[in-house]
C-alpha cells in the first residue's frame, strides 16, 4: 500500500514542478533567440513534429550549424515518410447547375429605335411579308 504524501513532500514537488516550468522557459526563449540568428533554428522552432517536440530541441543543442543542418534534414526527410492524413472531401454540397446557354439579342425593340432605323425595320418586314 503506497503512503500518502506528507505536506513536505508535496511542497518539494511543488518547487520541482516551477523550476521545471521555469527551466522550460528559459530554453524557450534560449530558442527564440537562435531562431533569429538561424533559419534553420526558426523553422524548427515554428514547424516542430507534435509527436516528438524534444527534437526541436535535440537539433538545436548541436553545436555545428553543419551538424544542426544534417540533422534537421534528416528530421525533414522522416517527415516526408510519414503518411500524410487523409483527405477529406471539400464539400458535400451537390454539383453546381448548368448555366443557361444561348446568346444574347443584339437586335434593338421598336421602342429603342430612332426614327430612321424604324422606316427601315418597317421596310424589312413588309419586304419579308411579299416575300422578297
């Protein structure tokens, strides 16, 4: 049977939890400076893998920019093979309808005309009526 903490014990783990967030901070901002002196420390820093996120931090702790570019190139090529999620589908909305074919008319009313091209539309149609 496991024994319950005493106060002493729960205050030691108290501390240890903040000097561990205080400690992650620290690299935190530790990275956020590098990032600005290197890309490659920015884009492992703003793209890190959510099912390993020490290795942002493993990558960065490489004292060469040569070894901290291998090995970010490496880590870039395993998350090439991962397998990338599946797609899914944009919309389940129907296909759009078909626009309506057919050409505009270019042909003006009676009421558009002027009085010159009325004597001739005029004259086309009784010229069409006689068949002519």
């Amino acid at each position: 049977m496991a024994k319950k903490p005493t106060t002493e014990e729960k205050r030691r783990q108290a501390e240890i939890a903040e000097v561990e967030a205080q400690l992650s901070a620290a690299q935190r901002l530790l990275r956020v400076k590098m990032a600005r002196e290197s890309l490659i420390s920015f884009t492992g820093m703003t793209m890190p893998d959510p099912e390993d996120p020490e290795a942002v931090e493993r990558i960065a702790s490489i004292k060469t920019e040569r070894g901290r570019a291998i090995s970010l190139g490496m880590y870039a090529a395993l998350l090439a093979e991962k397998e990338p999620p599946p797609r899914r589908a944009v919309s389940r909305a129907p296909a759009p309808i078909r626009p309506v074919n057919g050409a505009a008319r270019t042909e003006l009313l009676p009421q558009q005309m002027t009085s010159e091209q009325l004597v001739e539309y005029y004259s086309r149609e009784a010229m069409a009526r006689r068949g002519l």
